[in-house]
C-alpha cells in the first residue's frame, strides 16, 4: 500500500494537513498518528454507527403531527388516531423530516470538523427529540405548545447558545451543574427512550398504557385492541414485535458484542427489509390508502426530497404559549447544555484533547459556536436541538484524531439525502428494540453517582424516576434540580444556625461543589485579548504545555488506529456508542 502512505504524506505536508494538524505537518502541535485515510476511516465508522438517527428522528418527531391541522379534540392523551387525511399529512412530514435530519447533520457535522478540528459528530439528539415530540407539541399535536412555536422557542435557543460560548458562560455552567444530577439526567433520558421503545407509537408496542394500572403488557396488533387494552387472549401475538425483539434487538445484541461496526444500522436495515414485501403479515405498506402512499413513495429508492412542510414555519406570536414556551426554552437550554457538553468532553477526553488544568479541551469555543448556530439553522429545517454524538467514540476507535473524520461524516449524511424513501420507509418496530439499546448504554451511568449521601443521591434518584413516570424530561429536570437545592441548602442553614454543631454524620461523603470552577469562567481567546495580545485569535503554543483550549491539550503517541482504547467513563449523550 505505497501509495496510501505517499498520498498521506504529501496531504500531511500541504496546507490541509497543517491545518488539521496531522501527523508530519510540522505545526508545533500536530497530533501523532493522523493520517489522512486513517481519518477517513474514522470518519466512514462514526457514519454507520450513527445512521439510524435519520430513521428513527424523523419518525419520533413526525409523530408530533408537524404542521398537519387537526380540529379533533384530545381523548385519552390523543387525537386524528384514525384521520385519514391526517395520517397522509403525517407521511409526507416524516419524509420532510428525513431529508432535513440528513441535511442539518451534514451541514452541522461538516462544519464541526472543518472549524473546530475535532473527530465528533453531531445531529439531532435522542432525548432531546422525544422531549420535543412527546411532551412540548404532544403526539399528534397534543401538547401545549404547538410545533410551529416550539421550533421557535429551539431557534431562540440556539442564539442563546452562541452568545454564552462566546463568553464562556455554556463551559462554565456545565462544570458548575452538581455531577449527580448530570448523571441522573442521562440514566433518566435512557429510562424515557426505553419506554419509548417498547410502545406502540415508536417502538415494538410490548407495552401500552391501562386502565386498571397506569401500564400493562401488550404484544397485540394494533386492530385488536378493545377499549384501550389488549385482550388477554391475543397478548404478545403480534409478528411485528417478535421480528422486532429478534432481529432488531438480540440480532443487534450479538453484534455489538462482537464489535462489528455498523450492527446498530445492521438490526434496522434486517427488519426493515423483512417488512417491506407487500404480501406478508409484517409488512409495513398494507394495502390502505396510507399504505399505498407509502409504498408509492418507497418505490423510488433514489429520490431528493424537498423539505415543503416544515422549512421556516416558526411562530413568533408567543404571547398564548408564555409560560410553556418559557419552560419548553429553559429545558431545551438545561438539556442542551448536559447533552451536548457532557458528550464533547467524554469525546475530548477519549482523544486526549482535554487540558488537566482548565478541564476544557481544544476548539471549544469554536465548536460550541457551531453547534449553536447548527441548533438555530435546523429550527429553521424543522429538526429538534442537534447534539454531540458519543457514537463518535467509534470513529476515535478506528483512530480518528482529527475534524477530518467528522467531515468524511458530514459527507456521509450528505449523500443520505438522496436516498430518502429508504430512510422514511423503516417501520417503528425496526427502531423500536434501538431505542431500548441506546438506553441501556445511557443507565451505565448509575454507577456513578454517589449513592452513598442522601443529598445526593436522593434528587438523582427523583431526576431518574420522574423522567419516564411522568414522559417528560422537563419535569424530572425540574424536580431533581428543586430538591437537591432544598435538601442542600437545609443542610446548609441548620449547620450555620448551630455553629457547625449539627451536621450530617456522613456529610463528607458529599460530592464536592462549587460555582468556582479552575481555569476561570472566560474563553482562551478573551484572556489573550485582556493581556493585550494582538493576535489574539490564534492560540499560545508553549513548548510543553497543554494549557491553552484552542490547541491540542497532549502528544497519542500511544493511540493509533486499531488499538484499544478505554471507553469514555461518562456518557451524557441521549446516543450511545453502537459500535
């Protein structure tokens, strides 16, 4: 392979390779064991173990109902169950919104890598996309806020956002956040996505809400139920969700546990496959007029889809929605600022990018900024928040060191736009068993929380259970951050109130916390300006020194592609590594 080694070296000596730091560029800080195909690579792995949010983003959101009208009133938590017309419109903005996943995860993933120079992808977030569905706009538009007004609460979003990168604000609240209530955020959203999966609207429909008990056992078909349940005589009869628990959970199972790349898109795609033909019972394209749509549009294979029904449709007459737009913003911020930064650092740390001293890793400025402006540009398409993917850890594994590997995965998404009545046209029962995966990964974080204090681990436990109880993120989030301010601050007073007499007997098992975090609240670049550098913009590179945010924080001599690596301690991505 003569020429894969000359072809990256004369990429390492050109202006790309200086730019991107690779290996034999001869920047001071080039990054050891970046090359250029090495990257790519990368980048084709991180593609494949996170394909399937095209898929399963644009039917959770599309159950929202988009933009289609609906005049039915809500009964039993739903409404246009059996709206033809309705079921049709829904259709097409599950089409709209494939095309505008792979758009806005292209544009977002392109321009991680090109500007902040970072292996990490991003599209728009589990968790953050059921959050946005199920309890701001509602299945089928149930919701208190409608979904025109929730993209704008997301575009507003996005330009807070940018600001707070800009001046640091977004680093320093992510440290500040107590460590148990992070991790509780992520075990909770894995919790929620389960549940998701096991339902009837996205997932295998094993579950569904009851009468007698807020949630009992399903498995029948959907024509089958009487009166909101299942009857016992054909519970767990359904084809569609044993095809989906075999070949899309432990089929997916078994790959990942033998590390083939891609098994997550591997499970969806055999399901998907085994419920296209017209003619059997499990087939997604029932000869109904909503099958015949469907199918219709599915027989084109390779097609570009034009975003018609949900491209630039904010609404900006607010005042009707005040305090549920106002909670739908601050959650989304919340949310946003646990997912998207918990699961850069976790990718930061994996490649080595993280500076020991300010905690913060190299381009984050930069990189914030991007993903901010991405958030804004995908209200625009008509997406929820996009978010860091923790599936990149499989494009850092295959040795990805630099943003080249995210812009071989922009690339990827970029042509995933032209095959869309692939992507609409995977049933929920396909993505369903993906949904209950991504959770398990996310719970892991369990183990983490110091369960050893009660004020502590009690809000993490209340973050937990709220979450799926209630189906709402907002109101976990809520409770968890509510009482761990209450019982701390309790604390706080009576141990001032007696002198420090009255404590806690294991109050030193409290995890530590402070609103003072190391290296400071500003960004690299406002420090340079205030000393008076003129250059401020470009990075101090002292000889040894991994202190400056904006250059790469250490050598990976010991991290070349193929080698095993670690995997990253926390995880606070609604995605999990797949791969």
């Amino acid at each position: 392979m003569g020429w894969v080694k000359k072809s990256n070296a004369w990429v390492a000596t050109s202006p790309v390779g200086r730019w991107f730091k690779l290996d034999g560029c001869g920047h001071p800080k080039e990054r050891k064991g970046s090359f250029f195909w090495t990257e790519i690579r990368a980048g084709l792995a991180t593609f494949f173990a996170m394909a399937y949010i095209i898929a399963v983003n644009a039917s959770i959101v599309a159950d929202s109902g988009g933009t289609c009208p609906c005049d039915e009133p809500v009964v039993g938590g739903a409404r246009c169950v059996t709206d033809t017309e309705y079921l049709l419109c829904k259709s097409d903005i599950k089409r709209d919104l494939v095309t505008a996943t792979a758009a806005i995860s292209a544009l977002g993933t392109f321009c991680m890598g090109l500007f902040s120079n970072l292996p990490v992808a991003i599209a728009p977030g589990m968790g953050l996309n059921a959050y946005f569905a199920y309890t701001v706009v509602g299945f089928n538009g149930s919701g208190q806020v409608p979904y025109e007004v929730a993209l704008t609460a997301i575009f507003i979003e996005g330009f807070i956002f940018f600001a707070l990168a800009m001046l640091g604000l977004r680093q320093w609240l992510a440290r500040a956040i107590p460590r148990c209530i992070k991790l509780a955020t992520s075990v909770g959203i894995g919790l929620f996505l389960t549940l998701i999966g096991l339902t009837y609207a996205e997932g295998i429909g094993l579950v569904m809400g009851g009468t007698a008990v807020p949630i009992q056992l399903a498995g029948c078909l959907q024509e089958d139920i009487v009166d909101g349940e299942c009857p016992g005589s054909v519970k767990m009869r359904s084809p569609m969700m044993w095809i989906g628990i075999f070949c899309g959970g432990v089929f997916t199972v078994m790959l990942m546990m033998y590390r083939v790349k891609g098994a997550i898109i591997a499970g969806i795609l055999l399901v998907s496959v085994i419920s296209w033909p017209r003619t059997t019972p499990v087939t997604y394209f029932p000869y109904t007029t909503v099958g015949d749509s469907n199918f219709e549009f599915f027989r084109k294979v390779v097609d570009f889809h034009p975003i018609e029904n949900v491209l630039n449709v904010q609404r900006w007459d607010i005042g009707g929605y005040g305090s549920q737009f106002g909670l739908a913003l601050i959650t989304f911020l919340y949310v946003d600022i646990l997912d998207c930064t918990g699961t850069l650092y976790s990718m930061a740390h994996y490649a080595n990018l993280v500076d020991p001293v300010t905690q913060d890793f190299e381009g984050s400025t930069m990189a914030y900024m991007v993903d901010s402006l991405t958030i804004s540009i995908g209200a625009v398409f008509g997406t929820p928040p996009v978010t860091a993917f923790v599936e990149s850890g499989a494009g850092i594994g295959e040795g990805g060191k630099t943003g080249l590997t995210a812009m071989a995965t922009g690339l990827c998404f970029f042509i995933s736009i032209f095959f869309a009545p692939i992507f609409a046209s995977i049933p929920p029962w396909a993505t369903g068993c993906v949904l209950v995966l991504v959770g398990s990964m996310m719970v892991h974080a369990v183990t983490e929380i110091n369960w050893r204090y009660m004020g502590d681990s009690v809000p993490a436990f209340v973050t937990i259970a709220i979450m799926p109880f209630t189906y709402s993120i907002a109101d976990g989030l809520i409770a968890g951050v509510c009482l761990y301010i209450l019982l701390n601050t309790l604390v706080w007073l009576i141990e001032k109130a007696s002198g420090g007499r009255i404590v806690p007997p294991n109050k030193a098992l409290k995890e530590p916390w402070s609103w003072q975090t190391e290296g400071g609240i500003m960004p690299p670049w406002m420090t340079r300006l205030a000393r008076g550098k003129k250059d401020f913009w470009r990075a101090d590179y002292p000889n040894q020194s991994v202190s400056d945010a904006e250059g790469v924080a250490e050598k990976m001599d010991g991290k070349t592609a193929g080698s095993d690596h670690d995997a990253p301690t926390t995880a606070t991505s609604p995605g999990e590594k797949a791969a």
